[in-house]
C-alpha cells in the first residue's frame, strides 16, 4: 500500500540553516533544508483491526488509497487538514501517534456521505470516520464529541420508542452539550412556524412532546434491541482492550 504523503513530514523534522556555506557555496536557507532522520517504534499493529471492530469501519481493509474520499469531501474542501485517505493510510499502518496529531478534527465529518459514494471499493469511509471518532473517545484519547452526543440521542429515542420526535431530539442534544435552547436558527425556524400558522403540525409536535407516542407493540422490538446493543458493546470493548478496564472500575 505505497504512498507519498508529504504531511508525514512534520515541520519539527525539517531543519534549515539561515547562514550555511560549504565549500564557498552560500546554501542558506531553503537550499540547507534537510529532513532529521527518524525512526518510529510505537506501531499499534492492531489498529485496522480495532476500527474494523467498531460500527462503520468493517471494510477499512478495502482501502487501495486512490484519494476518491478525500478529493470528494466536504469538509476538506474547507479544511485541507481534514483528510480521510491520509488517515486510512496512517490506521492501516498501526501509525497511532500521527493519527492522534489530528485527534481534535477526525470528528468534524458532517456525514453528507459524498466520500460513500465515490469510493470504487465500497470502503465506506463516512463510517470508517465514524468509528475513529468513536475509537478515540473510548480509547480516552478525546472527550465525547458534539457529532457522537447527537448520534446518541437520535439512536436512544428510537430505541426507545420506535420513532423520532425532532423536538426531543433538538432539546435533548442542547442539554447534553450545555447549549442554549434559544438558538438563532432555531429562533428564526419557529417564526416561520408561527407566521405560517401550520396549526395541525403545532398540535402533533406538542403532543408528542408532552405524551411521547410509541410504536404499537414496541417492548419486545426495544429489549430484543437492548440486548443486541449489549452484546456489540461487550465485542467492541473486548477487540479494544478495554474489557478488563471496565471490569476494574
């Protein structure tokens, strides 16, 4: 899996000397550039197997690094640092100290899914960003983000209830996250609301809100759901190594 990837070249491994002449050949500056030589000896050789562990990173190993993800994405074309290829190529390679560099922007994919759709392995690199955010929060390398705290409250009230009520979901998310409920689209949303006057929709959003409506028959789906849920979290854990962690605490 070669590949030339020029942010493997920190700026604290290039050296440049201002004043250099050898042989009374002046070489300052950008022509004395060197590279420091580096060896690196802290391989995770089991990291692609702990992404592939986790919801959304099974095919990691698909990844033949043709750039599709990152040439596509909508993140990275407003922050070149956010790139998905360099960052498959880094967890395939066990490189766990670079990938951690970037550990405060893997979570900002917004999850538009264009990378999924270019990709020619099926490789699903959405869901492979998913899974290193989530491998970084529990591998205590980054706190909760805000992106997991909203993919937690949408999954409980589902699994809850068997339906979606935006609301809920908006108020939750806000309160978890230590947000304003006030928020300026928000604000502007409701307006529109009001001015429009949708009164039946009004009506089923506050009753939802106030009664919580579930699916018919639903308790069944929701424990089948819940032990299900225990049992991935249970392998996820054991393929991380955190198995015994939980147990000691």
């Amino acid at each position: 899996m070669p590949i030339h990837e020029k942010s493997l070249i920190r700026p604290e491994n290039l050296v440049t000397h201002e004043q250099l002449t050898l042989e009374g050949v002046d070489v300052s500056g950008h022509w004395s550039t060197f590279i420091r030589s580096r060896v690196i000896t802290d391989y995770n050789e089991a990291m692609e197997e702990e992404i592939a562990a986790l919801p959304g990173g099974e095919y990691i190993h698909r990844c033949w690094q043709c750039g599709s993800c990152t040439n596509s994405c909508t993140v990275n074309a407003v922050n070149p640092d956010f790139n998905p290829r360099y960052w498959i190529y880094l967890i395939r390679m066990g490189l766990e100290e670079e990938l951690l560099r970037d550990k405060d922007i893997v979570w900002q994919c917004v999850s538009c899914n264009k990378c999924t759709y270019a990709c020619p392995r099926d490789v699903n690199p959405e869901g492979v960003m998913k899974a290193t955010a989530h491998w970084l929060e529990l591998k205590g390398h980054t706190a909760k983000k805000p992106s997991m705290e909203f993919d937690e409250v949408f999954s409980e009230q589902v699994f809850a209830t068997g339906k979606i009520e935006e609301g809920r979901v908006l108020r939750q998310f806000f309160a978890r996250t230590g947000q304003s409920l006030f928020q300026d689209w928000l604000v502007a949303l409701v307006r529109g609301l009001a001015i429009r006057r949708p009164i039946g929709l009004l009506a089923r959003l506050a009753i939802a809100s106030i009664f919580r409506p579930r699916t018919r028959g639903w308790s069944r789906a929701r424990a089948a759901i819940n032990e299900y849920l225990g049992e991935q979290e249970t392998a996820q854990r054991r393929a991380l190594g955190l198995e015994q962690r939980g147990s000691e605490r």
